[in-house]
C-alpha cells in the first residue's frame, strides 16, 4: 500500500459511535502504511528500549529545554511509583508534546512510546521518534477516513500494543493519554480503552512471568497557560490504581508473551478505563468552560487573602480552585450534569456567576487573581516592582543582539510554524518547545562556526588549512576549534539569562503596567463592584461553615 492522503480540516466524519471525528492536520492526514510496518521493535534487553546513547541525548535535551521553558516546575507524588516494578502513567492531554516531557523527564524508568502514526515519519520529530523506538498507532481518526483498511489498522496497532504491553511489563515506563487526542477543553472528554489494553495485557504478562503487576500511576497536568512560554506548571503523581483481572484474561499470558495479540476480554477494559476516568477526573479543571475554572481560582485567591495567606504557588491555586470546584458540583452540578440539563438551581448561583465575570475581564486584560490585594480588590500598581524589574529588562536589550545571533533565527522560524500550525494551539508551544531541544543540537553548531569566522574577519585572523597568507601561531586550526567549541557554552549563557531572568523582568514590567491600564479602563467600575460583592459572599459562606 502506498501513501495515503485523508481529508484534513472539519470535514463531518464521524467515529463509530457516530460522535464528530478530531480534525487531521496536514501531517496526520498523510499515512504510509508501508513505511509503519517496517518500524523497528523496542529491545527490551538493554537500558532503554531503544537507541540508549540517542536516548539519553533526548533526555537531556528535553530536560534542559524544559527548565527554560517553565518559570515555575513543582512536581509532587514521585515517592508514590515503584522501582521493582513497569509503571503506567496516564493523564489528560491539552498541550500536545508538552504532556509528554515533564512526566518523561521525572518518570523513574525510561519509556516505550506509543504514538500518533506520522510521529515516526514527521520531518523533524521522526529522527528521535525512530531512536527511541516509538511504536505507531492508527486511530478511529484516520481509520474512519480511510487511511487504511481495518485489518491493516487491527494488525497494526495490536503489534504496537503487544510491544508496549511487553516493555512494560519488563519493567519499563510508560506514558499514554486516554483521550486519545489532544484537545482544548476544560474536562475530559471521551476516554479511548487504548491505555486500558495495554495495561490489562502488561499486567498478564508480568503475571505469566511472575513478575510484579505494573502499576498505572494517574498524573495531574496543571498549566497556568498551556500555550505561553515561561509559564507555570504542576506535575501531580497521584496514588496508584488499584485493578483486578480476570482468570480470563489471566489465561492468555502465554499467547502475549510470544507477541500474538488478542484483545483482552472487554469486562477487564472497561473496568480498568473507568477507573481511570474517575481518577483523572480528580485532577483535571473539571470544569464547564475555562471561564469558570478561572472563576474558581478567583475565589481561591479572594478567599486566601482573607485568611492571611498571601502569594498562593501555583500549586497552591490549583488546589484552592479544586475546593471551589467540589463545593460548585454540589450546588450546581458537575460539568457533565450541567452540560445535559444545565446548572441546579441554587443559593450559590450568583456567587459563581460573579467570580466567573470578575475572571473573565481579568483574563481578557492578562491578569488573573494575583493582581487582588488583601482587602480583596484590583491592587494598584507598584512603581517599585516596576524599578525591581529593570536591570533585567536593560540587560536583555544590550544582550538581544547576542541572543539574536545565538537563537533569534531558530526562535523566529519556530513562533511563525507555531503560529501558522494547522494541529491547533496546543501545538504550538510543541513547536516551541522542539526549536529549544534542536537549538543545540543543530543551531548552534553553525552559529558557532558563523561566529568563528565572523571574528576570523574582524581580527584579520586567516587558519592556515586555507592556504591563505599572513600565517601566525594564533591561527592554527586547535585554535579555532577551541574558539568554536567555546561558543557553546557562551551561547548556552546568553539564551539562560536573556530567556530566563530578562524575559521574566519583562512580564513582570508588563504586568504591573496592564494592572494599572485596567485601574483606568472603563470596565473597572464593574470590576470593582463584582469584587465587592464576591468578598461579601465569600466571607458570609465562611462564617457560615466556621472558618474565620
């Protein structure tokens, strides 16, 4: 079977269950089958999967990229996962790659990786893809399209199901989401039973071995904003799930363990996605709208102030809107509830109607509700964390033509690809985050040798491998390759504290500028009134339940 071309975009089709298919971009839309059945199996053998010197270089760049990429990354629950055991991570997926890398990074075992068919094909993401031995999988999204035909998709995908059963059973990590698409909702949508699968025939596996049942670990994926650069995030490793199997299933550990792939009974599936589903519901938002998530972060912070407890982490605030979220599932219903037959009818009803509005015109201004006071009202800005902030900003101006040489082209090719990306916003800070790992990789090496002849010029230094004239011991070729390789470093410095500390100044300058643009702003008068009316609410409900 040769390429195969799909449809891309919103064109109708439908999954089985006739619910509205995930749009394909134009990467996904193309399926080589051929090229899939020739992917290379995981050697479970080794310390990693697959390549172990390409692996590693792939965990160090990710991890590098990702302290760059977040100003604030607390990771909570990692005590909770075994050693002598595989272990399954599983969580929500709104961000695309960025899922990936914080949970990689931290996960105690190096990974067998499932994904999307073009993943091991894609230009640029195909070359690590093909080193550390991800296995593809066709989904309902390009099936249903005719990507390919059905038993080619059913060969297919239980082949990368048997090998990622076996890594893991092996005692090696895994990462799947559930939902089987990435998506901007505020909830889990719909879950898909691929992770179920491969957990239910690992756990089979390891059983016919007699060896210890994989674990399946829960993680909580909390972004302040998923899409934005220097953002904050919240890795949350939850307990993990307990799971029963059926001597049904039991009974087929010998045909998994020879590679031959039969679907586990369905009882075992269903029981292992529900319990998925009940358990990532738990650290999602979980909410109607973002708008309302926002709002329940509102009351976090309203609430907070009136109990003294001033500059929440982020942690914290997800934590405070969690609260906010149990005590409006109760009164006005969950997501789902509210979704079919809207919101209850309740005392509680305009509480949570003002927060989200309150939120709401913070947000669309860039703000949120670090910018309330303790008497919970829009603070005034500060002329003094203005000052704070630039040296920082000074510095980042002289260093930008630096920064410019080190990575501005590279920044500037991966904020036009992102902007212009047809896999949706999640993709984009993807995209981002791809520029910053091939940075180094790539990038720098031509800068580095740019730079190396850029001062060659300048300093009428000429390497006598040339055969130019005017030859002194200074310009030997140990001389330059040093000088190149020093760039390195140097240019490692640049993009660390103009990214970092210079970048961070910025927002922070911009920031206090926006709180006091929204002070003058004509929507403030209605801001004013609904914190009025929030702080009155919030702090008659916690003499109603005690708190002081």
């Amino acid at each position: 079977m040769s390429k195969k071309k799909m449809n891309t975009g919103n064109d109708g089709a439908l999954d089985k269950r006739g619910e509205v298919l995930p749009e394909l971009s134009k990467h996904a839309s193309i399926l080589e089958y051929e090229k899939l059945l020739k992917v290379e199996p995981p050697d479970f053998s080794k310390k990693a999967p697959g390549s172990v010197f390409w692996t590693n270089v792939a965990y160090f760049l990710t991890q590098q990229a990702t302290r760059m990429q977040y100003r604030t990354f607390e990771t909570t629950g990692k005590e909770k996962m075994s050693k002598n055991c595989g272990i399954l991570t599983v969580c929500w997926h709104t961000n695309g790659l960025m899922d990936v890398a914080p949970i990689m990074i931290h996960h105690p075992s190096y990974l067998v990786i499932g994904g999307r068919h073009d993943l091991v094909n894609h230009s640029l993401l195909g070359f690590w893809a093909r080193r550390m031995a991800v296995q593809p999988v066709v989904r309902q999204a390009e099936l249903m399209r005719g990507g390919c035909t059905e038993e080619e998709a059913k060969y297919l995908n239980g082949r990368s199901l048997i090998r990622l059963s076996k890594g893991i059973s092996a005692g090696f990590g895994g990462i799947l989401m559930p939902e089987g698409t990435s998506h901007h909702e505020s909830h889990l949508i719909r879950l898909k039973t691929g992770p179920a699968r491969v957990l239910t025939s690992a756990a089979t596996i390891a059983n016919f071995q007699g060896k210890e049942k994989p674990q399946i670990v829960p993680v909580g994926l909390h972004f302040r904003k998923r899409h934005l650069f220097r953002t904050d995030i919240w890795v949350e490793f939850c307990d993990p799930v307990h799971y029963d199997l059926s001597q049904e299933l039991l009974d087929l550990g010998a045909k998994y363990d020879k590679e031959e792939w039969i679907e586990p009974p369905a009882e075992d599936v269903y029981h292992v996605r529900d319990l998925l589903k009940l358990n990532l519901d738990k650290v999602t938002p979980g909410a109607v709208n973002w708008d309302t998530y926002r709002g329940w972060k509102l009351l976090g912070h309203i609430k907070s102030r009136m109990q003294s407890k001033n500059n929440l982490s982020w942690k914290e605030e997800v934590e405070k809107a969690r609260e906010w979220r149990e005590l409006s599932d109760q009164n006005l219903g969950t997501h789902e509830e509210q979704k079919e037959n809207g919101p209850k009818d309740s005392e509680l009803s305009e509480l949570f109607t003002q927060a989200t509005d309150a939120a709401k015109i913070l947000d669309t201004n860039k703000l949120d509700g670090r910018a309330i006071d303790n008497t919970g009202k829009l603070r005034k800005y500060s002329i003094g964390n203005m000052g704070k902030s630039l040296p920082g900003i000074l510095l980042g101006i002289f260093l930008l033509p630096f920064l410019f040489l080190s990575s501005g082209l590279i920044l500037m090719l991966c904020t036009y690809l992102g902007n212009i990306t047809d896999e949706g916003e999640d993709a984009r800070t993807s995209i981002h985050f791809v520029g910053f790992i091939l940075t180094p990789f790539v990038y720098w090496s031509l800068m580095s040798a740019l730079s190396v002849f850029l001062l060659a010029s300048i300093f009428e230094i000429r390497p006598a491998i040339m055969g130019w004239e005017q030859i002194t011991l200074v310009q030997s070729v140990p001389f330059y390759i040093v000088i190149w390789i020093l760039m390195y470093p140097l240019f490692w410095l640049i993009n660390k504290i103009s990214l970092t500390y210079c970048l961070d100044s910025l927002n922070d300058f911009m920031w206090e500028f926006r709180i006091n643009k929204l002070n003058k702003h004509q929507i403030f008068t209605k801001l004013d009134n609904l914190l009025e009316s929030l702080n009155s609410k919030v702090k008659e409900l916690m003499k109603q339940s005690g708190h002081n």
